[in-house]
C-alpha cells in the first residue's frame, strides 16, 4: 500500500500544498489506530475479524506511504539554504524518536499489566495511545505553516506525466532507497530477531540493546546533517553506500557469534552510524533533485516504491536465506544491493538542484 499512498499524497502535495497533505496522512494513520483499538475479536464476529484488521492495516500502509515524500518535502523548502541538512536531518529525528517512544510504551505496559494481559487489552491501549497522539497532532495543526515552495499548481502539477521526463531523478531515488532502506532494515528492525535467532542472546537482552541503540542513532541525524551542509549531500550519499559495501559482511559476521551485550550494542551502533551518513540527508538531496510541481510526487513515490522492495523485504530475505541454509548470503546479498547504491550516488552530478 505504501507506494499507492505515496503517489496519491504526492499528488496531493504538489497540487493543493504540502501541510494539507501531511495533516491528511496523520488523520487516516490515527483513525487506522483507534479502529484496531477498538476492532471485534474474532471469537466475537469469527473471520471478519482477521480481514477487518487487514484493511485497517492497509490503511494505515497507504498512509504511511505518504508522509515520508511530503515531509521530506517540507523539510528542505523551509529550512534556510545554508543549513538545510541540519534542519531536514529532524526527519530521521523524529521517525527514530517515535521508534524510542514506542518500545517505551511497550516496556510499560508490560510492567503494569498483569501476566497476559498484552495479549488481551494491552495491545489495544498501545493502538488507542497512537489515536490519541496522532489527535494531538492535528489540535495542533495551526502551528504548521504552509512552506514556500507551494506555489500556484501548474497543469502537469503532481501527475505521472509531470514527472516523466524527470526519470533519470526518479531511478536515482531507487537507487539510493534500495541500500539505504535496506541497511536501515537490517539494523533497526531485523536485528532483534538476529541477536536471538543467531546470536542466541535472550530477548530481553536483545530488547535492552535494540533500545539502548536507538537513542546514539537519533543523536547522530542532526550531527551528519550538520556535516553535509560543509561537505556537500553527495560526499555523504557517497561515504554512506561505500562504507556499507565493505562492513556489512564483517559486522554481520562479527554479530552472529558475538556473546557479549556491549560488543553487541558497539557493532549494532557501527552498523547504524554508517547508515546515518544516508538516513541524515535522503530526503533533502531527494527533493533537492525534482522541481516543485512534481517534488512530493517523485520523492515519495521512488522511496515507496524503493522501500517496499529492498527495506520491507530484509527479514522476508534474510530469514529465507537461513532456511535454506545459507544465512551468510543474506549479508553478499545486502552487499550488492549497497554496491547499487554506491553506483548511483557516484553517477550524480554534483550538489545539483533543479530550479521550479
């Protein structure tokens, strides 16, 4: 659904505004949340129950398709020219602070509640406490301001035909999306089901790394943000997809026989920093490569498209590759997807940004 949502919102965005549509995908990810909150059992209406939760997670898919290209958007168009890495590093800020919040929320409600209550009324307060956050969001939608570069939509404004002849943007967006995503996947999402299943840590422990992880990892965004202002988005693009060609085999390795929970969380975090060198810039060098009327549009629809490919693919393959035996080819695998990358950011001209 992701990539159906970031063709509609970035449609959406170019032609009627970049605020709009970011409001318009918080509104249907909190009404996704407060329908799971409050969704039947199936001992209650039987099959339906399982389908209704279908749809209201593809819902909430087809929203999130669309905040990564309109936000991404909105970032680099109202942060000053100078420091714009700084400001649209926030993005990954946020995404990786929201992360944090909910393996709080989660560790909580497993302190408070009593033994199996998660599986019974736990999960719908996690779901209820999303619709109430994302409520909170839209009360607060007149402290969001239109950016600038929402101009008067022209004619092809948000349209596949607007965008076509910018293709050449749009196969770099996939380019770098796929080790990007990827890597991101691997290290963040993933890697709590590599400490256990391969490292045989125990998931408590794997929870506390995977926790403790994530706050170094936010704090790097606005620091590599920060650098690609003086070095340019390109260096970092460039460092990130060459630096993860050459340590995804070894880190991989290293953490699939490590036993200590430091060693384990030093490696998690190597594999993360390299991969702040991209998470920090990808949505501004993105949109800095479309011009306005087709901006949202082409960033979130390449990075939907991107990300469902080779990011919401990682566990799927890398769990394929340990069933048939050969769980050190998830990691080649990996490689070659990162020696795509590489590839495309050393093709990019340098720092070039199209006018509207």
């Amino acid at each position: 659904m992701r990539p159906l949502g970031s063709w509609y919102f970035g449609r959406r965005a170019d032609r009627h505004g970049r605020r709009g549509a970011m409001l318009a995908s918080i509104a249907m990810m909190g009404l996704g949340s407060a329908f799971i909150a409050a969704l039947p059992t199936y001992a209650s209406i039987g099959v339906a129950a399982p389908a209704l939760l279908l749809v209201a997670r593809m819902v909430q898919g087809f929203s999130t398709g669309g905040q990564y290209g309109t936000a991404a958007t909105y970032l680099s168009e109202i942060a000053p020219p100078a420091r714009r890495g700084f400001y649209a590093s926030f993005q990954y800020v946020t995404l990786i602070g929201g992360q944090l919040l909910a393996v709080i929320v989660l560790q909580l409600l497993q302190l408070a509640l009593p033994a199996g209550a998660m599986a019974t009324i736990g999960w719908r307060i996690a779901f209820a406490m999303g619709a109430a956050a994302a409520l909170a969001m839209l009360l607060l939608r007149g402290t969001i301001h239109e950016s600038a570069g929402a101009t008067a939509p022209r004619g092809d404004s948000g349209s596949l035909a607007g965008l076509l002849p910018h293709w050449r943007s749009f196969g770099t967006v996939l380019g770098l999306t796929a080790g990007g995503s990827l890597i991101f996947y691997i290290y963040s999402t993933y890697m709590q089901k590599y400490l256990v299943n391969t490292a045989h840590l125990s998931p408590g422990t794997a929870d506390a790394i995977m926790t403790a992880v994530l706050i170094p990892f936010m704090l790097m965004q606005p620091l590599f943000g920060a650098l690609s202002d003086r070095i340019g988005r390109r260096a970092n693009l460039v460092a990130f997809a060459a630096l993860a060609s050459v340590t995804t085999v070894p880190l991989l390795g290293w953490l699939s026989e490590v036993r200590s929970p430091l060693a384990a969380f030093l490696l998690v975090l190597a594999g993360l920093a390299v991969n702040s060198l991209y998470t920090s810039v990808s949505g501004l060098f993105k949109a800095e490569l479309f011009p306005l009327h087709v901006r949202a549009l082409g960033v979130g629809l390449a990075y939907g498209i991107g990300n469902a490919l080779f990011g919401g693919t990682a566990e799927a393959v890398a769990l394929s590759f340990k069933q048939h035996g050969h769980e050190g080819g998830f990691a080649w695998y990996a490689t070659a997807i990162c020696l795509v990358s590489l590839a495309t950011a050393l093709s990019i001209g340098r720092e070039r940004r199209p006018s509207p």
